[in-house]
C-alpha cells in the first residue's frame, strides 16, 4: 500500500502543559487494510516515549493503533487501516482521530482529521448488502403492503437494479421489487402471516459498460410487537451553528427498555450525522458548510431504539435538526483584481466591468457596494452603477498631465454580524488616442539666387492638438525642388543652386506626420500645407558684345563729328535685361573719340589738338556694365581698333569710309583643354604592388629559363671531356669508376633508335671493347 500524503511532524517537547496540535490527511476509499495514514516522526530522547489512539468519532475499528518504532535515534509512529477497514466516502467521509503522546512526563495530544474521498475508478456495491453474508433487513408482518423496505447504495448514475432470485409462489406471498433508485418495495399483497419468514432475494446491480456486481438481501418478517421500547421525550427541534466541527454533540436520545441500541434510519444513508449505536448521542460527521451544502440547513432525523436480543422491539422518534448560519467569511468577488485600459474617446456610460461577488455564508444575501477613489482622489471620470464599473465624464489626454492612471477601490460588505467587508482593487489606465490631424499655417520665402546651399529659407510651424503636440515629421510632397525640410524641426533649406531666370518661384507642399500620439505606434495621422518660395534676382551674368572686337577705317573731315559704330551689347541669359551703360576706358589719349549712349562717335572739334596729317590708329577699350536696380553691376570690355585716315582734297568725293574688319579677322577666344589623368591614391597603391609582383614573378622566370640553358650547354659539353680522360689517362686505375659509371647510362634499346640517338663509335683503352656515343649528350653504348 501507497502512503497517499505523507506528512512528517517534529514535536519539539520543550513545554510542560498539555497542547494540542491537528493534523489532516485526505485518503482515496479504495484503500484497503494495512494502508499507512499518517508518519510521524517524534524526538524523545530521555525516555522511552508511547504514542496511543484515545478515541475515534464517529466510531468504528477501520484504524489500528498507532505503532512507535526507533531508527536512528528518532522515533518514528505511524497510523495504519485496519484489516476491517472498508471505508466508503457515501457512507462516512470525515473520521477524527485523538492521539497522546507521552514523552517522560511530558504529554501531547493531537487531533488526526481524516477525511475520505471518493474514488471515481470504483464503481462497486457498498455498505453489507456486498458482503459475502449479505444484508439483513427486519420488517413487521403489520408491514403496509408496497412501502419501501430498504434502500441500495447505487455505484453511480444511471445504474439498474434486478431481483435475479426466484419468488415462486406459495413460499412467496407476492414478489417483492425494486426500483432504478435501489429501493425495495413490499409485495403488494403485504406480509400479514408471514412472522417468522425469512426471504432471501438475489439482486444484480448493472453500471457502466459491462460492469456489474452483485449481493444477497434477507428480509426476515417479526411478529406484530407487544413493544417494550419507548421514547419518554416527545419530538423537538434542535438549532446548532454551521462551524461545528466533525464529531460534535448535537443531541442524545433515550429510550426505555433492556440493552437498548440506537440507530437512524431515516435519511439513510445520513450524510451529516451519526448517532451512538450505544449512548444515542447525535454527533456531526462532516462540515456543516452551508454554502456548499445549502441542504443541510434542514434536516429531520428519525431514530430508532430497539433491543439488542429482540429488534423488533423498537420505537421510534423524530426530530429535526436547524442549522444556523455563523457570519465567517468575507464576500468574495469575482474578478478579485480589476485592471483594464480603455481608450481617451470611450464615450460616457461605457461599461468597464461587472462585479459578481456573493457572501460564502449566507449566498443569497444582499451586499453593499461603495467606489472609493484614491489617485486621483476626487476623480469622477468613473462610477458604480448596481455592480457594473461605468465611465462617468469624457476623458481626455490632449492636455498635460490629463491621461491618468485611475486607481481605486470597490469595498464590498455584507449584512451579516460581525459585518465583513472585501475590497477589490481597480485600475483603469487611458491611453491617448490620435485624433487630430497635424495642420500648418501657408507662408511665403524669399531667397537671393545666388544663394549657398544649406541656406536656412525659414521654418514650416506645425501644430497638432493632440498631446504631446510637438511629435511631428515633416516632409515635401516630389523631389524636384532644390529644398529640403528638416524631418524634426521644419526648417526649410536650400539644396542646389537657383537660377532666377529659369525659375522665379517655387510652390512645394510640406507633408506633416504626427506620431507617438496614440497607443498604436503605427496609427499617424497626416496633413499638408503650402510654402511659396520666391527667388529673388541677381545680377550674376554680364553683357556680351557682338562683336567683341571690331576693326574700322573711317574718313574724318576737319570740323566734323563722325558715327564710328554702335555697340551691340546684350545678356544672353537675360533677354529682358536692355538697359546698360557704356564708357570709353583706353584708347582715347586725344579725347577725339566719345560715346552717345551705344554709339561711338568721333568728334574733330576738340580745340587745342593738332589735325593729324597722316593715318592714326586708335585701339579704344570700351567698358558695357548692365544699369538697373539689380546688383552688382557687371561689365565687360570690348575692343574697338578704328584706322582713321585724314580727308584731303585728293581724295574721293567721299568724305568717309567705314571698313569694318572681315570676320576672319576678328579675334577668336581659344580655349585649350588639356586633359590629364589623376588616379585615387588607393589606386596608385594597389598597382605599384601590382607591379613589383609581376616583375618579381618575371625575374624568376628569367632566373629559371638561364639556370636551365646553363644546365644544358654544360651537359653538352661534359662527354667530350670524358673522352679526352680516357685517351689521356686510360692506363689509370683510377679513371675506371670514371669510365664504368656511364655504362648504364643508357638501357638496350632496338637498332632504329640506336642509329637515330649514337652517332659515332670508339674502344675503350682499358678494356678494349668498343661502344656508341652520342656527340650530343654523352650517352655510350656498349657492343
């Protein structure tokens, strides 16, 4: 057997009075005799200790008495089920157990709570009728023909019970049934003649699928009494409180007679109490909760006396038994803790939560409810209305510090004495929603063109009323402008370089993104506004004549002024631009040359200048500036060579000429480009490595190739030498190693070869035999 809750207890003896302890245990009803209840483990070290069992309530012989054994200098008590032991959870389902523990003179004692519980995998027959004698019922023969007799402990829901055994008459005077809630009913014709009769009745109790069991049932038929037993009190009421412990008193019967046992039998089987089969004390078996057992309230109990040698000699006594509520506990609430988070836009009278709390000791009472607000302490943004948590005002977080964390409480009483009360923490959060769009104000700004880029134009203003209400992004709507607009702080820049004759202003859309303004990240909200950009003109390009050098020859007459040429001067980029001025900066030492607007004109009426007799050549440098309100003002230098030849009377009729230098002959602006490479200094790296590589790898080449050559030019040069040894020094003995090495030089190989690789033939001096060499390489071989 399994110990099902092993608890292990160290009873310190240290005090001198009696106390006591409790302990509980919880065991399945399938446990069988010998099963280990509880261990305990117990110090007792000056004397020998004794651990007994003083009484057990309700009582019965299921428990052995305690055993006590030493190991290792601890005692060691232990609770085991005794070989009678048939627990049944319908039947009793809280035993207490009172131990005493004496240490020397120290004593102890301890309550032992057992409760039992059911086991679901056990589906069998309870109580006697199981048992292999059965179950024997007493009736009167006065008995009222089809009244219940007894009643079976059905294995579970949905069981049928059959009477298998046969009820042949004329033994039988009618048969006797059973219904599908176990209850054996009288034959309907009555017992009356039967006294002294036993029957015997087989019944089959089917549960499940295929299980089933089994038991005999002997009704045994007395005689009409001439009763004896008597009840001297009549029946009574009796009120106790629901925290009675299992095992107390209620009540205690007595009733007149010899050897007189006591027993219920009505409601059978009694869950709640039991009574002495000797004393006739009524004591509770099991918690008198009445919230989990709201039929215990009421109970009516009939007891029955009768004599221990005569059963049928009995009497009975009805009474009931009241129990009253004990205020205990406190209400419990469901949900015990309130957090929730609602959104800043919930509309007024939205529900947040129902409370559902009941009173554990009374549940059909009615409870009390009060809000108790604490941050912040006079919120009235939330309300209780019968039980339900309501928003109560419109909240907002567009302000500082208005999105709030709500915290409360709900306190809960009840109507019971003591008063208990319970309360439930709340918290609502609200969190912001983004429910504006971010807008901005149109502005107009200016810029010089020749501006620099990262210039700072001016600053888009966004505004959102939402809070916080700075978390805005700015963007432009297409990249084709030269702006940019800083992301964060709005500020518009210059990008590229402006030219206000190709475009005078600018009309950009500025996008604005808020974010970080709603419990979402990805919810933004976006607007627009316009900026106009206006590029303001400067003068950044100067006149160009056409041409930019002229060559003329005019005829001047004494006395006379004279239209040399008119400058044609404009601002290519700048049609519109007509407007300049023009002033003659060189060339005009003898003031004979002025200028009328665009027109040069040559005056021969200055006084005090000598009239040139011959040709004159006048190089003039007229500076053209652009005039307006535009600045700065830019100029340019053209080149005006006037050949002025004096009139005299040999000359033509006419008195000017005006030569204009061909085209060819105007100069020309040549510009020389020269073109010049220049590398990334990475790159002058990677290949100068690059290089001294490759000419490392091309050295030892060379290296190889002439190590190689040398090789073989002195392999080509080595046999002539041994041939000049061996004519020489052929009587040497020493020079035969000399001579004898190239004998294997080269293997026997066919006459085709030999005639392609030996071209000549000699004898050996020493050794006289004659042999093929190869002029070549050296190579010998042998005839």
């Amino acid at each position: 057997m399994v110990l099902l809750r092993p608890l292990v207890l160290l009873l310190a003896l240290v005090v001198s009075d009696l106390y006591c302890l409790s302990w509980f245990v919880d065991v399945s009803e399938s446990q069988g005799p010998g099963a280990i209840l509880q261990s305990f483990s117990l110090n007792c070290s000056s004397n020998v200790p004794t651990l007994e069992l003083l009484r057990v309530q309700p009582p019965t012989t299921f428990f052995n008495p305690p055993s006590l054994t030493r190991w290792q200098g601890i005692y060691v008590g232990k609770m085991t089920l005794s070989s009678s032991a048939r627990l049944d959870a319908l039947t009793v389902n809280h035993y207490e157990l009172q131990l005493k523990y004496t240490c020397g003179s120290q004593v102890t004692e301890g309550r032992l709570s057992v409760n039992v519980q059911r086991d679901p995998n056990r589906d069998q027959c309870a109580g006697r009728f199981a048992s292999p004698a059965g179950e024997i019922i007493q009736v009167r023969e006065t008995v009222t023909p089809g009244t219940p007799l007894y009643t079976l402990l059905l294995p579970g829901q949905g069981a049928q019970t059959n009477i298998t055994s046969a009820q042949d008459p004329p033994y039988f005077p009618g048969p006797f049934s059973i219904d599908g809630q176990g209850q054996l009913w009288a034959p309907s014709q009555g017992l009356k003649g039967q006294a002294q009769k036993v029957f015997q009745l087989q019944i089959l109790v089917t549960f499940g699928q295929g299980r089933s069991c089994h038991g005999m049932l002997t009704v045994k038929v007395l005689p009409a009494p001439s009763s004896r037993v008597s009840f001297p009190q009549q029946a009574q009421n009796i009120t106790i409180s629901e925290n009675l412990v299992p095992g107390s008193k209620v009540a205690q019967v007595h009733a007149r007679g010899f050897d007189v046992r006591y027993e219920i039998v009505s409601p059978v089987p009694c869950r709640l109490f039991s009574i002495g089969r000797v004393d006739g004390v009524v004591r509770t078996t099991a918690p008198l909760e009445l919230a989990q057992a709201p039929d215990a309230a009421v109970t009516r109990l009939r007891v029955k006396a009768f004599e221990r040698l005569r059963p049928w000699d009995s009497a009975e006594l009805d009474f009931r038994v009241d129990v009253q509520s004990v205020n205990r506990w406190p209400p419990r609430c469901l949900p015990a803790l309130l957090v929730t988070q609602i959104p800043e836009t919930t509309p007024v009278g939205t529900q947040l939560n129902t409370f559902t709390c009941t009173d554990p000791d009374s549940p059909g009472s009615t409870l009390d409810y009060q809000l108790l607000f604490h941050s912040p302490a006079s919120a009235s943004s939330l309300c209780l209305r019968d039980r339900v948590l309501e928003v109560n005002n419109t909240l907002d977080c567009d302000a500082p510090g208005a999105c709030l964390q709500h915290t409360a409480s709900i306190l809960v009483l009840d109507s019971g004495q003591p008063l208990m009360t319970t309360e439930v923490p709340v918290l609502v959060m609200v969190t912001p929603v983004n429910e504006f769009s971010p807008t901005c104000v149109s502005r107009t700004f200016r810029v010089r063109e020749d501006a620099r880029p990262h210039t700072l134009l001016g600053s888009v203003m966004g505004t959102d009323m939402d809070y916080p209400h700075d978390r805005i992004e700015y963007s432009i709507s297409g990249g084709s402008a030269p702006f940019a607009v800083d992301r964060l702080s709005g500020e518009v820049r210059l990008l590229g370089p402006l030219d206000y004759e190709l475009q005078k202003s600018y009309r950009l859309t500025v996008l604005l993104t808020d974010h970080s303004q709603d419990q979402d990240p990805t919810c933004h909200r976006s607007g627009s506004c316009t900026i106009t950009i206006e590029v303001e003109d400067v003068n950044d390009h100067a006149p160009e004549c056409e041409p930019p050098f002229q060559e003329l020859t005019i005829y001047a007459h004494l006395g006379r002024s004279l239209e040399v040429t008119t400058m044609s001067c404009r601002v290519p980029q700048e049609p519109q631009r007509l407007a300049f001025s023009y002033r003659i900066v060189g060339g005009n030492s003898q003031s004979r040359f002025s200028l009328q607007g665009a027109v040069l004109v040559h005056n021969d009426l200055t006084l005090g200048v000598p009239w040139p007799e011959q040709p004159h050549t006048h190089e003039l440098l007229i500076r053209v500036a652009d005039a307006g309100p535009s600045s700065p003002h830019l100029s340019t230098t053209a080149t005006v060579t006037v050949h002025l030849v004096p009139w005299r009377a040999s000359t033509g009729a006419t008195s000017t000429h005006r030569t204009t230098v061909p085209s060819r002959m105007t100069p020309l602006l040549v510009t020389d480009t020269e073109v010049f490479w220049q590398p990334e200094p990475w790159f002058v790296v990677v290949l100068t490595a690059t290089s001294a590589l490759l000419l490392l790898g091309l050295g030892w080449l060379l290296s190889w190739l002439l190590r190689g050559l040398t090789q073989v030019l002195q392999a080509s040069s080595e046999p002539p030498q041994a041939l000049l040894l061996n004519s020489i020094q052929g009587t040497k003995g020493s020079i035969e190693g000399f001579v004898e090495a190239p004998r294997m030089e080269t293997p026997q190989a066919p006459s085709s070869v030999i005639s392609l690789h030996f071209d000549g033939r000699a004898q050996d001096s020493r050794t006289g035999r004659d042999y093929l060499f190869n002029t070549h390489t050296g190579a010998r071989r042998w005839l």
